[in-house]
C-alpha cells in the first residue's frame, strides 16, 4: 500500500461499511427522504448521488422554501448498447419518476434525476428485469465501460461488444449488498471482502475504454485505463494497445491537481487483456493516495512514479509483457451523424442530442419521438460518448416513413451546425452540488454566440470542439477539447482552457480565468481573428494554438 498519513474521511466510511451495506437499509425501511452523511457516499456505489435542488424557490407568500431532496440515478450500461425492450424501460421510467427527462453521459450511459427515496427500488428492480442495473454506475470502483461507436455494424468493431461486457463483469464489486438492498434477496448480513478492490475498493473512481487502434470515438487518452484492440490479417483482434493513467478532474488554484492524456504503456497479446487490467487496477488500489481524494486518481500514480514504472510494476502482477516498438495508427474519430449503411444491409441513424437531454421541448417532443420510433420500428440503440443516440436496424424500405415520423414530430436529427456536433457541456446546476456555474442551461445560448463569431470569420469549414462544465471536475471532458469553459466562480466566472486537439489525444491548459460569461464570445473572437490571420489552409484551432503558444494566447487574452 502507499505511505498512509491521515487517511481521508471516505476510507473511514468504506472500512466501517459492511460490505457498502452502512444504514441504507435502514433509510429505505423507515421511509426517510435522504440518507445519512455517511451513507452519502455508500450509495454511490449503488449507482446514484443524493442531491438538492439549487434554484431557489418561493411559496405563495414570498417566502423561501426548502428543495426537497432528490436523487441521481445512473445505469451500468457496457458500451451504451441497448435493445429496444432496454429502452424503453428507461423511458418510462423517466415518465413516472424522472420527471419526463433522460439524460445520456459522456459515458454512454443513461441517468434520470429528481428521482425521490421511496421511488429508488422499484426504478433499480425494472432496470434489473432487462438485464440492466445502476451498481457500481458511480463510486470508487470500475465505472461504466465505453465502447467505440458501429453504425456500421462492422464485424471488426462488433468484436468489441463481448469484449466491453467481459471488462464490464469482471470488475463487478462482489458484495451482495446491492442484491439485498434494491432486489429483495435474503439478507444475509455477512461482509464479503471483495478479491480485486478488498475492504475499501479504489481510492477513487476508475474509468475505462475499449476501441479499435485508430478510433478515437471514446476519447481513450481520457481515461484511467484503455485498450485499443488490433486486428490480424483475418481482420481478428490479436492484441490491444494498452492505455493508463489519463483523467480530467482538477481543482483551481491547487497545482497538485491537474488534468493528464493518459500514457501508451505498450502492445500486448489478446490472452493478457484480463491480468493486464487487473495489473492496472490493482496498482492504483495499492499506490492511489487514499488522504487526499482530489490527489486519488490513478493519473497522479504514472505522473509522480512515472510511465516505466508503471509499466513495471504491472508486468510484475500481470506475468505479461508490453512490446513498446509496435508503433500506433494515426487517430481518428469517425463522423457518425446522419444516415449510415450497415454491413447487414440495414440503415443507421446518428442522432444529435445537444447535451443529451432527451425530454418533449415546447416546440421539439424529442423525447416522445424517439420512443415511438423505436418502439415501431423495433431498434437497437447505442448510447455515443458524446451525448448523443445512434439508431440501428433501420430496414431501407422503412427511412421513407421514418422520416415521416420526424417531420410529424418537427424532429431534425442532424446538428444546426458543425460547432455543435461534438459541442458537450455537464448539467450543472441546479442538480449538481458541485456545480460554481451554469453549464447545459447556458450552452445553447453560448454556442448560437461563437456561432455567430464563427459566421462572421467564415470558419464554419473547421469549427473547433467546445466544451463546458459548471465546475473543474472534467464530466463533460472540456480539457481535452480544442475550447474548454470551466466554470471558476459562482456568479458566472469561468476559466477558458485551449490546447485539446480533434484526435482528443492531449489534454489543454489555462489561458484565461474569471471570464464572465458575456465575455466569453468576445475573448474567443480575438482568439479566432488570429487562427484566421495566421492560420494554416485547412489548421485546425487545436493545430494552431499548439504552433502559436499558450502563453501568446494569454497574452492577448489578458485574462490571467
């Protein structure tokens, strides 16, 4: 284990937990509307996060009233796949107790909230009934595995499928807590010491990518752990490109703390994939800071101990070997918007969600179009990295009347525009209790702003990637975008990050700080003036400013 000072407050919590048990059990029998301090952090392990609605509100009489407590919700969906049967339980889930509103997430799952105690059980027994669940969606475990997009229906990218669930299984916590809790099974009360994550799991969250060498559909270097599988001359995966230590969460003006692209370690064999993981994942359980929790990521284990380290240390519990001389394909991430043929003959349909809120608008009912055509048409869905829904399974003679059904529904599938196709930002407030400022509430507002810069310079040809989050912690990866807005200080103060590039294989830096949020269009546009002056043919801003400096940008900025 690592040199232990005071061990935070949480490592506490997770000792004295019983097998994550605490008095969950105790909140849900007697009808409580929130749990107990400590069981806070416990039920993030069963996938969801207690929370408070920040807007404040009055009654009739003008007074201030309390926000009852809700809840996050989150489901464990390997890869963001889902049958149709799936879907439609998380809609009307949404309907009855999510308040009409599903939320896709950068990590290709699904997520309702406003969600009240009493409602949590029956929520988490139907996702259970279709082969779903919420457990390990959130906490100090393995996450939610993501997975590169197939529109295509490719049979080398369906490989991956197996692949992602087989991560997904394995890393499973093992206490049958979760099983007694939500699912009705006997109560057997006994404390199981889990073989991979033992008594107090990970020191902190731990995420995980698989993809095709080349693909970069799930941002790979943004993630504590990836594979990038290659394939043989039978187009059969042979072995992975193996990936560490990459992650997003900072905080401001703590430099200990930053975000990082997570380091090639090297090749390995297709046999070695599960010891290599669990090599990884084992190493941050034993070397992750467990005093410091915004110092715990895995990210911070490669930074401080170094890359051959590492790579060492899990050869030493994994038996394998990375051959570091197999050299990586160029990457990139495929456009999957629109209508795309499958391999089986069948249509995909890529469908933009700006933030991946799906609801019924006043002037747009996204969320009841969807349902509809999926449910009548009988579709696969996989949930994109990005917020977005791909729509699989489409028969050709079935896109005519599909697309009646859009425009029945005032549904355009596509973006307004290239900005927004890979534009994400977090929810923020009022839900997030770690929200400094508004993110998804703003962002429509924000984007139709460097729009409309983006018009008047005539970039719309190599419209950047732009990001925002409503606090520093990276859910909606802004540091790895070519434009991240991070929300620094309550009143609408934000820090501008540029640095990302398009193949979302290096993380960005400050260049401005305490933006206000009118300003932010107007500091861009002094940015974007030069990109158009000293730009190359066709350079992407990301390729630009890595020519140009950081520290020019700052200067022009004068923000710092």
């Amino acid at each position: 284990m690592s040199e232990q000072k005071e061990l935070s407050e949480v490592e506490h919590i997770k000792t004295a937990s019983q097998g994550l048990r605490g008095k969950i059990g105790v909140a849900i029998e007697t009808g409580a509307d929130g749990f107990e301090e400590d069981d806070k952090q416990l039920i993030k392990f069963h996938g969801m996060y207690q929370q408070k609605d920040r807007d404040r509100r009055k009654d009739e009489n003008g007074d201030f009233i309390e926000n009852p407590t809700s809840f996050m919700i989150r489901g464990r969906i390997p890869g963001g796949r889902l049958t149709a049967e799936q879907y439609a339980v998380w809609d009307d889930l949404a309907t009855q107790f999510g308040g009409g509103a599903l939320r896709l997430t950068t990590r290709q799952s699904i997520q309702m909230h406003t969600i009240l105690l009493k409602d949590l059980k029956p929520i988490m027994q139907a996702v259970y009934k279709v082969n779903l669940s919420t457990m390990g969606a959130c906490g100090d475990v393995v996450r939610n595995v993501t997975q590169a997009l197939n529109p295509w229906g490719t049979k080398e990218l369906t490989q991956l499928d197996p692949v992602a669930q087989l991560i997904s299984d394995h890393f499973k916590y093992k206490s049958t807590a979760y099983a007694e809790l939500w699912l009705g099974e006997t109560q057997l009360n006994k404390e199981v010491e889990d073989p991979i994550y033992g008594k107090t799991y990970l020191p902190r969250k731990f995420k995980i990518a698989v993809t095709l060498a080349g693909d970069n559909s799930v941002d790979i270097y943004t993630n504590d752990m990836g594979f990038a599988a290659t394939l043989d001359a039978n187009g059969k995966i042979d072995g992975y490109f193996v990936f560490a230590g990459g992650g997003l969460g900072m905080t401001h003006n703590k430099p200990e703390t930053y975000p990082r692209a997570a380091d090639l370690l090297g090749w390995i064999p297709e046999k070695d994939l599960i010891s290599v993981a669990e090599g990884i994942v084992t190493s941050h359980r034993d070397f992750g800071d467990r005093t410091n929790r915004k110092h715990a990521r895995l990210k911070y284990v490669l930074a401080e101990k170094g890359a051959e380290w590492f790579r060492s240390e899990v050869e030493r519990r994994s038996g394998a070997k990375f051959d570091t001389d197999r050299k990586l394909p160029k990457w990139e991430t495929p456009k999957y918007l629109g209508w795309t043929e499958r391999a089986d003959g069948t249509l995909a349909l890529g469908f933009h969600t700006l933030s991946g809120r799906i609801k019924d608008f006043a002037d747009k009912p996204l969320k009841t179009a969807l349902r509809k055509i999926i449910d009548e048409f009988n579709l696969n869905v996989q949930v994109t990295a990005d917020q977005d829904l791909v729509l699989m399974g489409i028969r050709k003679e079935d896109r005519p009347k599909l697309e009646a059904k859009l425009k029945e529904f005032n549904i355009d599938p596509a973006s307004p525009k290239p900005l927004y196709d890979r534009a994400l930002a977090c929810p923020a407030l009022p839900t997030c209790g770690l929200a400094l400022t508004e993110s998804e509430r703003t962002f429509p507002q924000l984007l139709d702003s460097i729009q409309a810069v983006i018009d008047k310079l005539g970039l719309n040809d190599r419209a950047p990637i732009v990001r925002m989050t409503g606090c520093p912690n990276g859910c909606a990866r802004p540091y790895s975008a070519e434009i991240g807005i991070v929300g620094q200080q309550a009143g609408g103060k934000y820090a501008l990050f540029f640095g990302g590039n398009p193949e979302g294989t290096k993380v960005g830096d400050y260049v401005a700080k305490k933006v206000a949020f009118a300003d932010i269009p107007v500091q861009l546009e002094k940015a974007f003036s030069v990109w158009k002056q000293d730009g190359k043919a066709n350079e992407s801003f990301g390729e630009f400013v890595e020519r140009y400096s950081l520290d020019k940008f700052r200067e022009l900025l004068g923000s710092m």
